[in-house]
C-alpha cells in the first residue's frame, strides 16, 4: 500500500514540475516567420531553451509608412529634414526607392553639407539612438509589432557571424557578398538598406546592405528602413505547426543558398502544450489504476 501511495506522489510532483519548464520550438536562421500579418526572416538560432526569437522584415517600409510613421506632414516631421534643396522630390519626406521609403540616417542640419580640416562631416553623429531612423522604427514597432520587446535595424555582427558575410570578400571599400553563405532575402536588387553600426569611428558614415548584397558603408540619404524585432515566441502563436513557404518564395531561393534558408515557415512555438496533454492522461489512468488497487486491497483485508 505504501509503494502505490509513494508513486503516486512521485509522479504528481513530477507532472508539477514539467509545467513549469518551458521547451520552446527551434528557430533557425531562414527560417520564415508571420507576425501581425508580416514576414520576417530569422537572423540569430534560437534553441529549445531560449523563449525570443530575433527577426528581420521580409519588406522594408515602404514609402507610404516611412512618411506615416516619421511624421511627414506634421510638426514633429523626421524624414529628411535636412535636405539640400526643397526643389528634390523627396524633400522632407521619403525618398521613393522602388516603392520603399528611403530617408537620411541623420539629425543634423550640418550633417552632409560640410567637411572640417580631417574630412569629416561636421555636426554628424552615427548613434543609432540618436538617429532620425530610429524615431521611425519606434513608432512603427508601436503600431505594427506591439509584442515585440526590441525593435532596431541589423547589426553589422549579425550580418557578418550570422548571415554568412564572414565568407564575403573585402574589396576596397566593401564586403562582396558571397551568395554561397548568404541567402538571397539579405538583399534585393530594389533597393539598399541602413544598418544600426558605424563604420569604424566615424560620426557621419553608417554600414549599409546594398542592392547586389554587398556589405558597404555609406551616408547619403535614400536609404530604406528594414526593421529587425526581437519577440517571444508565445507571442507568436500557440501551436508547434510548420507550414511550407509559398510558392513565390520557394521559386527566389536559390540552390547556393540552401545551406542557410529554411523552407518552413514557423508559426509557433511552446511545444510543451502538447506534452502536458499527454502527461495528465498518463497521470489520470495511473491514479485510476491506483485508486482501484488500493480498494481491492482493502476489500481483500476486510474478507480475511
């Protein structure tokens, strides 16, 4: 009687315990994730224990919401400000590359219109929390991926330690993308997009992702906005479901980029749901099992 009463409580404790530990499902880099009507692509893996996962935009912003989000139209206008001349079409407002919003990293009115003695753009500063970029990631994130706890553009380590630029090579002022390392939704021939890094110690010149894939720095203001998140993976959604990647997808991935590019599309993600289900019907038929047990014996005590 006492070994069925120690199991019992063995496997109650047990079954507690499991729910408090959360196995997440494994995001790897490629992998297509939709969040709030939006595809993102994984940039960092994510394993089993890790309960966040960080994404890049599949589309930057285009023209319409860069204006929207950077205030155009307002007082409280970010979108390039300070351009040169009023006569330019994307005078304080964005600049229409291909239908995405390009628009100057930059605050400063000094910024782009002078050198001092050292050839350095005077009044510039390339601190992404400082930049006018980052007014407009912000306010997207609030109206587009409210569950996101990060909201940025890609680093220059994320693009070299995870999106195969560390086979890139370097040629005179930039990395030549290498499309055997890197997969082909890095980059696209409509447009070239800011990252958040400086280039070396410069205050007026940013890394950017240009249209061909190469990785180079530059300071001119027609950039695109291609916003990364970083988010739980319960906010995603509450199954542990992979879906295949659309057709359209499937037919711009390259072979070369194979090695690096999922062909799922993840929708979710604790996987535990589906363990603890089972759980509490094993845990049901034993206590049953025991339960029975215990009143035969009882029955047999109560005969003799």
């Amino acid at each position: 009687m006492k070994k069925i009463i120690y199991f019992i409580i063995i496997f109650v404790s047990i079954f507690v315990l499991s729910n408090s530990i959360n196995a997440w499902s494994k995001y790897e880099i490629g992998n297509k994730v939709t969040y709030n009507e939006n595809d993102y692509y994984v940039i960092k893996n994510s394993d089993e224990n890790n309960d966040t996962v960080t994404m890049l935009k599949a589309e930057p912003l285009s023209v319409e919401e860069v204006n929207t989000y950077g205030g155009v139209g307002t007082a409280n206008n970010h979108v390039n400000m300070y351009n040169a001349s009023s006569s330019n079409s994307y005078y304080q407002k964005a600049y229409d590359n291909n239908g995405y919003g390009g628009m100057a990293y930059y605050t400063s009115v000094d910024c782009g219109h002078g050198q001092d003695s050292n050839h350095t753009d005077t009044g510039c500063t390339t601190d992404y929390a400082q930049s006018e970029v980052k007014y407009v990631v912000d306010a997207w994130k609030a109206a587009q991926a409210p569950a996101a706890s990060e909201a940025r553009l890609i680093k220059y380590d994320e693009l070299i330690d995870n999106l195969g630029y560390d086979h890139a090579i370097w040629n005179a002022s930039y990395w030549q993308v290498n499309p055997e390392y890197t997969p082909s939704w890095v980059y696209n021939s409509n447009y070239w997009y800011w990252t958040m890094s400086q280039y070396n110690d410069s205050a007026s010149i940013v890394w950017s992702v240009d249209s061909g894939g190469s990785f180079s720095y530059i300071n001119v203001n027609s950039g695109v906005v291609r916003p990364v998140i970083t988010i739980s993976k319960s906010a995603l959604g509450d199954t542990n479901e992979q879906e295949e990647i659309n057709k359209d997808d499937k037919n711009n991935t390259s072979d070369n980029n194979s090695s690096k590019e999922s062909k799922v599309a993840v929708n979710v993600p604790n996987t535990l749901q589906k363990v603890s289900i089972v759980l509490i019907m094993i845990g049901v038929i034993l206590i049953s099992i025991s339960i029975i047990i215990i009143l035969k014996n009882k029955d047999l005590h109560k005969n003799k």
